[in-house]
C-alpha cells in the first residue's frame, strides 16, 4: 500500500464513491486521489460534483464529456445488433466500457500508481470496468475497496458517510441502488430485492424518466423514426444525431409510459438479481429497428442475426466489449446493416409500442407476390416443393409402415 502514490478513482458522486475517497486516505498511507466522471448522459447529477470531490479529499476533478462517443460506438453498435440480455437492454453494460476507457487514459496521463472503482464484488460492474483496465492498461494496479474494507451494507456505508461529514443526496429510506445516463435508469435494492413485492411505479420520486402507464395520457401518440443504414437519423422528419434522437425518444416514451422493465436476470457472478429499469426512449429505437428489418432483411440473415444477437448480449453484460469476437460480430452485424434504410412508424399508448407503418427503398416485401388477390405467382408449384420437402418425412412413415407389415 505505501507504494502507491497515486490513485485515479471512477468517481460518480454517489454513495459508494463518496466514502472512497476518505477511505483510500485513512487505508493507502494517504495517496493522491484523482476523481473521474465520465458524463453519458446523466444530467443534473454531476452538478456541484467538483466542490463535493475537492472537499472530500481529492486533488481534482476530470468531468470527461463521453455521451456522443457512447451513443455512437457502443449503443448504436449494440443495438444495430438487436442485443438483450435476458429482456434488458443493457444500459448499463455498455456504458461502463466507455468510461473505464476514459478512465485508464488519465491514469496513464497522470502517472497513476492506481485505478480504483466502486462497484461492489457481488455485481457485474466490478467485471466491466477491470476488463476495460486489463485491455488498456494490462500492468495497472487495481483497487477494488467493497472486496477489501469491513463495511458489508449500503446501511453502513451511510454510517461511515455521517461520520467522516459526506454529505449525500439519499436517505435510508429513498436508498435504492440506481444508475443513469441518456439510455437508462436502473433501480436495485430496498423494496425489489423481494421479487415478491410490486415496484412502486406511482410512489412520488421513484420513476423519474417517465410515468407509469395508468398515469400515461389517454390519447395515443404517434412517431416517426429515419434509418440510414440502420442508424437512427430522425425524428419526426427532423433530423437530429443519435444523443439528440434518444433525448427526444425518452421524452416522448417517458411520458406515454414505455420503456418500464421488472426483471430478476442472471448475473455474470453466479447469482439473480432483480432490477427495475427505465428505458423509454431505447425502446422505441429497437422496436423501430426491428420493424424496419422485417421488410429489409432476407429470412436466413435475420435467423442468424437472433442467434448472435444473444451472443452479442452476453460480452456485452459480461464486459467484454474490447474483444476480437465482439469487434467481428460488429462486423458481420454493419454488413447487415447494409440495407436497412428506411422509415417506420409507431404508436405509443399506455407503456405500448405498437408498428403503425414501415417503408424502406430496399425492401424485400412484395405486396402482388404476397396478396390474397390475383398474382403472378403459380400455386400448383407449391405441390412439388412440398413433395420435396416432406420426402424425409414420409420416407420414414413409409418405411416404419413397411417393417411393421413384415
């Protein structure tokens, strides 16, 4: 511990990380602590973040604005690939890779001796961020102070905050685990680690990037969404880039109630969890993405793609973003992508997405080949390739027939 002399901190401000700081004084022979937030999309909690950070014993604040290369290297990418984890759309996974990035390029900056995170060793971040170091920064010493101190709740984490003078923006009552950027919101702890127990969507304060659908209005609202190649390009004929378009997303999908997921998943470490999570504006995207593909993608690469896109999901959860299978499953998910241009559009009403019309120059679905009415296409031809593909079938029904008159 005397070794290190300096410590770059992943710093957001919140519980776990506002009693680091004082603690990697009182247990590393006082180090250096610079703090790091990476800004994707979080909003109004970075404010007063660097006078909290200065006053709690760091030396400086970086507050590293990321939310464009977010959106655009790691959400797009992700979904573009139509990647869920278990129905959950990955907010935070992603967004974790991108700040540890950001992360470790300071510390090398700095001359860090260290780089430490907050994540407890129960979860999938500590995971996420210490894949990102280990790809970036294979040498760099890690810090990891839930898998070292004595404190084994968040209960006494506020103890330890009261008592070295933290101040804090929760209380024991409102003390849910949450994460936010500009894709999502994530909710754990109190109340929902019984899966028994129904989120309380109406309770004031609780959902904050929208409502619940019974609280949602009662008239339908329509969307219109612009696809180049898969990537978002409008809204509503206005064109807007992809941080703008989820923004505008998440206001129109917050206030119609889409997007409230209540999931127990499986994470990485070997346990369930349960979570509930706010994705309004990323829902309407994929839905929207998914649609559109349905015209523009032939049968066996859209199969292909669902299988991957599983695959997909599990590096991204499992923090394994900076890997050669993710990079060529990208790849082989942009040359998909090649085709997928066009526009849809959505009704959204009470929590519901449903498909209101899509349109694409390159679409693969032909309305006289597949109308009720008169086509061109001959269906006494269906016999013969019915002939063949049931041949396996009724050979065997012949053959079992043939053994058992014997």
């Amino acid at each position: 511990m005397s070794e290190i002399k300096k410590v770059v901190l992943a710093y957001s401000g919140g519980l776990d990380t506002s009693i680091i700081i004082p603690w990697l004084k009182e247990n590393y022979n006082n180090p250096e602590v610079i703090a790091v937030s990476g800004d994707v999309g979080q909003g109004t909690e970075l404010d007063g973040l660097e006078e909290k950070a200065l006053r709690t014993g760091a030396s400086k604040l970086y507050i590293e604005d990321l939310t464009d290369e977010f959106v655009d290297d790691f959400i797009i990418p992700t979904m573009k690939a139509g990647a869920k984890y278990e129905g959950y759309l990955l907010g935070t996974s992603f967004a974790r890779p991108v700040i540890a990035k950001r992360i470790v390029e300071i510390a090398l900056q700095e001359g860090a001796d260290a780089i430490c995170h907050g994540c407890t060793g129960k979860g999938n971040d500590q995971v996420r961020f210490e894949l990102t170091i280990k790809a970036f920064a294979p040498h760099m010493t890690i810090i990891a102070p839930w898998r070292e101190w004595n404190i084994k709740s968040r209960d006494e984490e506020i103890d330890y905050a009261e008592a070295h003078h933290i101040p804090l923006k929760i209380s024991r009552e409102t003390n849910y685990s949450k994460d936010k950027n500009l894709w999502h919101l994530s909710h754990e702890g109190l109340d929902l680690e019984d899966p028994g127990n129904e989120p309380l969507y109406n309770k004031p304060g609780f959902l904050e990037l929208g409502v619940s659908p019974e609280m949602a209005p009662d008239k339908p609202e329509y969307v219109e969404l612009a696809f180049e190649k898969g990537v978002p390009t409008a809204v509503n004929g206005q064109k807007l880039k992809a941080a703008e378009i989820i923004a505008k997303l998440n206001e129109l999908g917050g206030k119609n109630g889409v997007g409230l997921l209540d999931l127990v998943e499986n994470r990485l470490v070997g346990m369930k969890s349960r979570g509930v999570y706010e994705t309004p504006g990323g829902t309407i995207l994929y839905h929207a993405h998914e649609v559109l593909e349905t015209i523009c993608l032939d049968k066996e690469t859209s199969h292909m793609k669902e299988q991957l896109a599983i695959k997909f999901a599990e590096l991204v959860y499992n923090g394994q973003w900076f890997t050669p299978l993710r990079e060529s499953l990208s790849a082989f998910v942009d040359k998909t992508q090649e085709t997928v241009t066009g526009t849809v559009k959505l009704k959204l009403y009470k929590g519901n997405v449903q498909n209101a019309g899509v349109w694409s120059p390159y679409s693969l679905y032909s309305e006289t080949l597949a109308s009720f009415g008169e086509s061109d296409y001959k269906q006494a031809e269906a016999e013969g390739f019915i002939n063949l593909f049931g041949l396996p079938i009724q050979t065997k029904a012949i053959l079992e027939e043939q053994r058992k008159n014997k």
